[in-house]
C-alpha cells in the first residue's frame, strides 16, 4: 500500500511538473509581442471591380465581381454626407479619394485635401491640401473626377461662388480654381479639359493650359429647360460624347470631340403607349453605358412628375445608334438577398425562394456596368447592404456581395 502510495504520488507530481510546463511556455508565449506579419495586398486585377461607398461606416469597399470577395477598403472622414468615389490612377499605382474633415468631428476648423494610398497596400502615402469649400451632397455625382491622364483630379465647389479646384496629383500640389458661374458638375472630356452642366440649359467647356490652370472656352447651344424637364447630374460617357436623361425621359447627346460642344437632337426613352402608361426614369445613379457596345442601361419605375429618385423596377437597355429599346431586365429582391445570409438562408432553398415571394422588393437606385467584352452590370438599392452581380448582355443574376456595408448611393468601376 505504501508503494502504490508514493507511486501516485510520483504520477501525481509528473502530472504536476507537465501541467506546470505546459503554463510556463503557453504564459510566456503568450507574454512575447506577436511577430509581425506580412501586410495583406490588393493583387492587380481585372475588369470587373467595383468600389462600393457606404454612408454610415464612412467607407468605400473594393470588390471582385467574379468571385464576390471584398479585396479591401479605405475610410473617409464622417463630415461627408456619403464619401465621393475613389479614383485609381492605374498608371501611377496610386488612389485618389477627396474628402474633408473638422477639428471637433462635425464641428470646428475645416480642412478639404485629397488623400493618397498606393493600390496594393492601401497605405495611406500622402496628402493634397485643398481649399476649404468642396461641394457635399448626398450622392457627390459628378462631384470630382480624374481628368484623362491621371494627372489633373477636379473638385466641384458650392460656395461662396460656384467653381472648379484644380489639382496636380503628379507634382502634389493644388493649381487654382476655375470660376463657372450657374453652373455644376465634372464631366471629363480629356487630358486637360471637362464640361458642366449650367442653370441656363447649356453646358460649358473648360480647358486647362499645361500647369492646369483653367478657363471656359465655349458654350453648347441650349438643349434642355432647367425649369419644365431639367437633366440629372448622373451622366454617362460615350467616348467623345456624354448622354444625359431628363425627368421626363428626354435622352442629350453632347459630343466635346471639337472643343465647342455639339448637342444632337434629342429622343425620347419612352413610347407613347410607355408614356401613359406612367413610365419613368428614377433613381440615384440611374444610367449606365457600355461604350464599345453603345449599350444604354437606364432604371425605370412606374411613377409621376416629380418621382425622379424613386428606385427603378427594371432596368431597360438602349441601342445608343438606334435610339431604341432593345431589351428589358428584371431587377432582383434585393431585401430578401440581404436578409438570407443574417438568418443563415441557403441561396436557392425553399426557404429562401419563400423569403423573394414574401418580402417585397424595394427596386434599385444605383447601377454601372464594366467595359469589357463580357461585361457584368452591378446594381444596388441605397438602402439595403447588398448588391447584385448580373450579365450585362443576359440580364441574368450570377451573385451577390453580401458584405456590402449597410446603405449607399454610389458604386463605381475601379
């Protein structure tokens, strides 16, 4: 007995020792700092990424369309109402986002500048410091751009009179300010030169000398009335040329190809027949266009004279030569493709064909399409975290991504 005493007791205190080890080295590997790892990159892509702005977590997420993984993400600061589209400048390695902060939140000093990050790390690289008066608003559509060339980026300012900053990305400084008085927006037309939309019905042409200071040079003849059927700031660009949509459901050409901007005759997006029956154009990001194909993309919704951001109900394809119909989409539920993945839904369960049939679809706001040969449209409801992959040329619905934030206005191609 004595022996099988001291025999557990010796069990007892190896097991003792063990578990004394075990803690010794779990405790001091747990003490040591944890050895730095290698910071995950965006690998060069393809053409379908999409950037997707969320205006609550202040932040524009970079998606792979093909394979609907988030491939990374850069904040902006939370004194913008909805952060403006990223811009990438390819040939640089570089990406652009203009934003604006406060010393005290939403509060205090203003300060606007635009902020640099390499495209692979996403590392912040470096700062442009801007005047303290650029342009806000829910959507920011047509609010900056990356001039062609990627040297020039564009900044609509409100106040305290409507102009234009002008910044050099490449030698980091910013130029000056073009004044455009009655006018709005950044339409991009080359290297160093961009229209906007004026009050009067017209748009205007303004080119910059090569330091990038800028001046107007021509007016178009006026082709819309601001005040009985106005055109939307969210145009899409045909090369040379820019097509713009009236509240009415006006189609504008406007070619910049000769400098002095050349409007050719307007047409109708709606029949007679589609016109009564209450057919209209609405939305956020309404249009979309594949240039190679002279593809129009455009959200529809049955509605009334002042329902031009109602979401659309379909999406209807445009032969731009034509100027007609060639085909209809059907949009889907984004509600119920947002809902399945919290509740642990399978994709195309019956559960989840259940939640598409009783939950109603809310429609879209937002699409825009990619420019390659087999090109995807991706289309979203600002409200809801969720956006729809689809083929550009089918109209079918191929995927989501799920991780899309929680509601936002803009998508853009990167």
């Amino acid at each position: 007995m004595t022996g099988e005493i001291r025999r557990s007791a010796r069990r007892a205190a190896a097991a003792f020792g063990a578990l004394w080890a075990l803690w010794f080295v779990c405790g001091a590997a747990s003490s040591r700092e944890p050895e730095p790892g290698t910071p995950a990159q965006v690998s060069p892509g393809g053409p379908h990424r999409v950037w997707v702005t969320d205006r609550i977590w202040h932040h524009s997420a970079l998606f792979d369309g093909d394979t609907a993984q988030v491939l990374g993400m850069i904040d902006g600061p939370f004194a913008t109402v909805t952060p403006k589209l990223p811009f990438h400048a390819h040939g640089r390695g570089e990406i652009y986002s203009v934003d604006l902060a406060y010393s005290r939140g939403d509060r205090g000093d203003r300060v606007d500048f635009i902020t640099i990050y390499d495209d692979r790390t996403l590392a912040v690289t470096g700062e442009i410091l801007l005047p303290t008066h650029t342009g806000d608003a829910n959507s920011s559509i047509a609010y900056a751009a990356l001039l062609d060339g990627e040297r020039f980026v564009a900044t609509f300012n409100q106040f305290p009179i409507a102009s234009v900053s002008i910044t050099d990305v490449e030698k980091r400084r910013f130029v000056g300010e073009v004044t455009i008085t009655g006018c709005a927006g950044v339409f991009p037309t080359g290297e160093r030169s961009f229209a906007t939309l004026c009050g009067d019905g017209t748009t205007a042409e303004i080119e910059l000398d090569a330091n990038g200071l800028g001046r107007v040079t021509a007016h178009s003849e006026r082709f819309f009335d601001p005040v009985e059927d106005p055109v939307t700031m969210a145009g899409v660009r045909w090369g040379s040329r820019w097509v713009f949509a009236s509240f009415e459901g006006k189609a504008h050409v406007i070619d910049f190809a000769s400098g002095t901007p050349q409007v050719a005759p307007a047409w109708s997006l709606f029949s007679d027949t589609e016109r009564s029956d209450h057919w209209r154009v609405g939305g956020m990001q309404h249009l979309a266009l594949h240039a190679a194909t002279g593809r129009l993309y455009s959200l529809v919704h049955h509605g009334v004279r002042g329902s031009h951001k109602a979401p659309g109900e379909e999406i209807w394809v445009y032969d731009l030569a034509q100027r007609q119909r060639v085909g209809r989409i059907a949009l889907p539920n984004f509600m119920a493709a947002f809902a399945s993945p919290q509740f642990g839904v399978t994709s195309g369960g019956w559960f989840h064909r259940a939640l598409q049939r009783w939950i109603p679809s809310d429609g879209a706001h937002t699409l825009v399409v990619t420019q390659d040969d087999a090109p995807l449209l991706f289309v979203r409801n600002v409200e809801v975290g969720v956006v729809a992959v689809m083929d550009a040329r089918s109209g079918e619905h191929l995927r989501n991504l799920e991780d899309a934030g929680i509601a936002g206005p803009t998508m853009g191609v990167d």
